[in-house]
C-alpha cells in the first residue's frame, strides 16, 4: 500500500470554543523545503467548516488559534494585516484544508507507524491547546516542536512551549512550569536564562528545528534554557 502524504489525527469539538475543528498532519511522503526547520512533519489545526483564510476574517479562527494576540481579529480590529499572524493561511493551510478536511481519522497508533519516529511540529498553524491532550499523548514518543499562546489555561508544559511577548508573561509562564520561546524586537532584548534559536540567522543558522529539539516543551528538572528569536 502506498504511504499517504497526509493523515487526519483528530475530527471532533475545539478545546477552545467547542465548534468542530480538524488536525491534519502533512510531509509524510514529500520532504519540507523549509531550510530552518529541516524535514518536520507538519500538523494543521483548522476549522472543518470555514477556509483558515475566511475564518481569520470572520473571527473563527478563535477555535483554533485562541487568545493568540497576533490573531487578526485581536491585532487589528478584524482587518488582516501585514503585522499579524505570520502564517499565509491563503497558501498552504488553505490547500491543505480544501483537499483533506473530510479525510477519515487516522487511528493512533496506526498514525505513530506512519510517523515512523520523525520530528512532528504541533501546530503549523493553530494552537496545540485547541486540541484534546489525548492526541498529542497517542504520538507522545514522538520527538517535535510547539508553542502554545494559551499556557495560562492549559497544562501542555510537557509538549510544548509557552509562546509569549514580556518578561512579565515569561515569569508568570515559568511558574506554570512552562519553558518559554519570546519574540524579541532585537538581541539586546535577551533575557538572562534564554538564548537565540539556535536555528536563527542572527544565531548563524547552526542547526534546523528537526535537528535541535529545544523547543519541545519541559521536562522534570529541566535545565535548559529558554528560547528567543528576533522578529523579522
């Protein structure tokens, strides 16, 4: 049987708003081209019933993407802007949604072969928090990345990191147990306890995320530092 290139992991009700949602995990046949995060595969967390790009304009994204301050509706009194979500959700999550939105759902553990042990990315677009926890624990040996603007609701301190923009939300972040990953407006910016993605230009692209693993949350007694990147 041929390997599918895409795998629905969850159809059901948005931990955020209740409204239907889809996570749909991609890469499984063709490598990403993406130089910075080296071949992950990709989850897309999506509303079944709205285009992610209409569902920005409309303000359903909320199912997906939560409190996230970059949110369209949140950043810019609903009007898409240039200084919002980084994601083009016309492109790739638009076509991804369009052709595999009505796809059965994988079984887990039939997804975990499929997965083979590769490094997954939670939420390519969307929060891993709109997502019941179960999904994430059915691919739990899998290593990844994630970010989370929802820590201060949910307890994914274990898969993911907190997504945050201050010092404030850091500390309050860290209190959950939560490694932090910051968008910083330049490197002086840095905070005692975080370094540069080491994936980031401004940190002379060393590695990729696949390779590096930073990002995958915190672990009992974790030591290691906390995440920043410079915004481009």
């Amino acid at each position: 049987m041929t390997r599918p290139s895409t795998i629905k992991l969850y159809d059901g009700p948005s931990e955020l708003d209740g409204k239907r949602i889809v996570v749909l995990l991609t890469g499984l046949r063709v490598q990403s081209s993406n130089t910075k995060t080296g071949h992950m595969l990709q989850t897309w967390i999506l509303r079944h019933d709205e285009a992610p790009h209409t569902a920005q304009k409309t303000g359903k994204d909320a199912s997906v993407c939560g409190n996230c301050p970059l949110r369209p509706a949140l950043f810019n009194k609903g009007e898409v802007s240039e200084r919002s979500c980084y994601v083009r959700t016309f492109q790739a999550p638009r076509s991804t949604w369009a052709a595999n939105r009505n796809l059965p759902v994988t079984p887990l553990p039939a997804a975990r072969a499929l997965i083979g042990g590769r490094n997954v990315r939670r939420g390519s677009y969307g929060d891993p928090a709109a997502v019941p926890v179960w999904v994430w624990l059915g691919i739990a040996d899998v290593p990844g990345t994630g970010y989370t603007h929802q820590w201060q609701d949910h307890s994914l301190q274990g898969h993911v990191m907190a997504s945050i923009h201050t010092p404030g939300q850091r500390k309050a972040a860290k209190a959950r147990g939560y490694r932090t990953f910051r968008v910083l407006r330049n490197v002086r910016k840095l905070q005692e306890g975080e370094i540069l993605c080491p994936a980031s230009k401004e940190a002379g692209a060393k590695t990729t995320c696949a390779k590096c693993g930073l990002c995958n949350g915190a672990r009992p007694d974790d030591k290691r530092k906390d995440i920043a990147i410079v915004a481009h």
